[in-house]
C-alpha cells in the first residue's frame, strides 16, 4: 500500500472493515459494492478479492467467486483464505479431484486444519478413492477421536464400498455421542446398515425413532417397509410403502413394492392395480414380472408365458424369469420346451445353480 496516501489507506481500511461485517450479516449485495470500491485503488488487495469471492461463493455463483480467488493467488500465493474458497467452489461444482489439487496445496501451510482434512477426505470419497479417503479421516481420529465430520464420513465411505458393519462401527459411535440430541439421519443411516446386512429385526427400531422425531419421513418409512419385507411381514410392509404411496403417489419402485406385497398376500387385483399404475409411469421389469407372476398364480400359464417371454429380450441374464418360463412351460406338460429356454440361459455363458438343478431335474 506504499503508493497509496494515508486518506486512501484509511479507506481502503475501512472498506475492508464494513464488507466484512456486511458478509457475517449476509448483507451479499451490499458487501459486494464495498469491496467492488477497493479494487479501482488498489487490484492486488487480498481482503477485497478474498472478499468478494466469499461473497459470490455465498450467492452460489461458483465461477464468478473463483475468478476472484485466483486474482488473489496470482498477487498472494498461499494464501490460505483464497485457497479455502477456491477448494470449496470446487467442490460445490462437483469438480472434486480439483478441489482435493487446492485442498492440498492449503495444507503444505496448515497440515492440522481438520475443517480442511476432513473437506480432503470427502473430495477423496466422493471419487471413490478409498485408502486416501480412511487414512485422512482416521488421522482426523488421532487429533480428535470425537470429531463428527469425521466419523460420519468413515460411516458413509464404508457404506458406499459395501462394507456395512465398519460402516454400523462408526454410525454407533456417532449415536453415543449424540445421545438423546441423535439426528434423524443417523438413525436411518443405522438402521439402513441393519438391512443391508439383513438384521431386519435390529433395523426396525431405529426407522421407527427417526418416524417419531419426523411422522412421513421417506428414508424411514422406507427402510422400515424394507425390514417388514426382508421378515416376509407383507401386510406391515404394504402400510409402509402406501404411506409413502400417499404423499408420492407416482412414485414407480413403490407402487412396485406394494404390488408385490399384495401378491404375497393374495390380494392378486389390488397387486394388478400397482403394477399396472407402475407401468403406466414408464417400463419397470418388477411390474412386468409382477403381472406375469400373477397370471401364474392364477393357473393362467399361456398368458404368463406370453408376458415373460416378451421379458426375456429386454432383461436377457435375468435367471428368474427363464426360471418362471420354464415352470410354465412344465406346469403345460412341456417338459422339452422348459429344458430348452433353461439352456437358452446357460448358452449365454451365464451360471446359476438353481438353473442348474432345475434342468436337471427336468431331465431326469
């Protein structure tokens, strides 16, 4: 600022001084508009560039604050403000991998900034890179084994690489410390570990906690129907899928759902009716499958044959439907036809043991 008078620096100060404050009131505009007034002055000023980056990043106008951010590196490198906000439009443009380049480059100045490692270790998870991702999180842990961002990210890495009880591990640990404050997303994201490991019955507490904090919650209704299905309790799981249905009524995979736990429950029109409101939205194979399946139970093998034989060219590897076709066929007394489209199968170079032992049951 040498070649600016005292009267200048003072005003260029106090500019400074009030675009700040208007930023922490989320006053954008008119922050903008004090530090727009410094740049004519003086265009390598760090505050103002830094300034009007976070005010644009504020308004989610990702490129216009980034132009801001790189102005100031090109006078400041290392920076650590311009840095962060760079990261971050980075990030909330989807453009990850650039986002972890910056991230990086921040820590060379900082290495213990766990707002920043644990931003690293999203961006390294978000593109699905999973020993770079686990080893900043736990070294998140050795600072501070209680930090939530941290944990939760763990959970979510682990679930998103299947690997659903490290993932449970560090889910609990967020439910202890949480304690009776517990987020309605951890609870489903607990309980969602449950079901996909097939505890159904462990789940379902923790769907029914998150309904009590939040009635009509999706993901809870959800994973509960879910659990009601995987214990075959069909008539719990259809209430579940059709309070869903009752706020999201086109909802496709649910209408689905529900057409499938009617026909669990023989209450064969009614399972119609889903599956057929489910194609009238767009093709979906379980609806399909579902009608066709319906026909079988009804003794009406012909038209079921006629529904899945239709299904075969468009879902070719899918071995339930050669399975129901070739039961139809034997159901007709065509045992030679039924052996021939389970072949058919198999010469697709495909292995499934229950086609395997059907044929040859057939055979013999």
């Amino acid at each position: 600022m040498s070649n600016l008078t005292p009267e200048q620096q003072s005003e260029i100060s106090e500019l400074s001084k009030q675009g700040y404050q208007l930023l922490k009131e989320g006053l954008t505009h008119r922050a903008i508009e004090n530090f727009e007034k410094i740049i004519p002055v003086q265009p390598d000023n760090n505050y103002a560039l830094v300034g009007l980056g976070d005010a644009h990043r504020k308004e989610s106008h990702f490129n216009k604050a980034g132009e801001y951010y790189r102005e100031c590196l090109k006078f400041h490198p290392g920076n650590n403000y311009a840095l962060f906000g760079l990261a971050d439009c980075y990030k909330a443009m989807g453009q990850f991998n650039r986002a972890i380049e910056i991230w990086e480059e921040y820590l060379k100045n900082d290495d213990t900034n766990i707002t920043v490692l644990t931003r690293v270790a999203d961006a390294y998870r978000k593109v699905r890179k999973f020993s770079e991702s686990k080893k900043i999180y736990l070294h998140v842990l050795e600072m501070n084994s209680t930090n939530s961002y941290a944990l939760i990210g763990l959970a979510h890495l682990y679930y998103d690489f299947k690997e659903y009880q490290e993932a449970l591990k560090y889910w609990k640990k967020m439910e202890d410390l949480i304690g009776d404050r517990i987020d309605i997303r951890v609870l489903t994201s607990i309980g969602n570990c449950y079901r996909k490991l097939k505890l159904f019955t462990d789940g379902i507490p923790y769907f029914k906690r998150a309904l009590a904090i939040q009635a009509g919650n999706f993901y809870a209704f959800y994973g509960l129907a879910d659990c009601f299905r995987g214990l075959n309790q069909s008539e719990k799981s259809l209430e579940c899928w059709n309070q869903i249905l009752g706020k999201d009524p086109d909802n496709k995979v649910i209408l689905t759902r529900a057409g499938d736990a009617c026909r669990n429950l023989e209450q064969l029109d009614d399972a119609e009716k889903y599956y057929r409101k489910a194609l009238d939205i767009d093709y979906d194979l379980y609806a399909e499958l579902g009608l066709a399946l319906i026909a079988k139970k009804k003794g009406n093998y012909e038209e079921a044959l006629v529904l899945l034989k239709e299904l075969i060219p468009k879902e070719p590897k899918n071995a339930r439907i050669y399975m129901e076709t070739a039961v139809c066929y034997e159901k007709l007394a065509k045992r030679s036809k039924a052996i021939e489209i389970l072949e058919d199968y198999r010469r697709l170079g495909l292995s499934s043991t229950l086609i395997n032992e059907y044929a040859q049951t057939l055979k013999s």
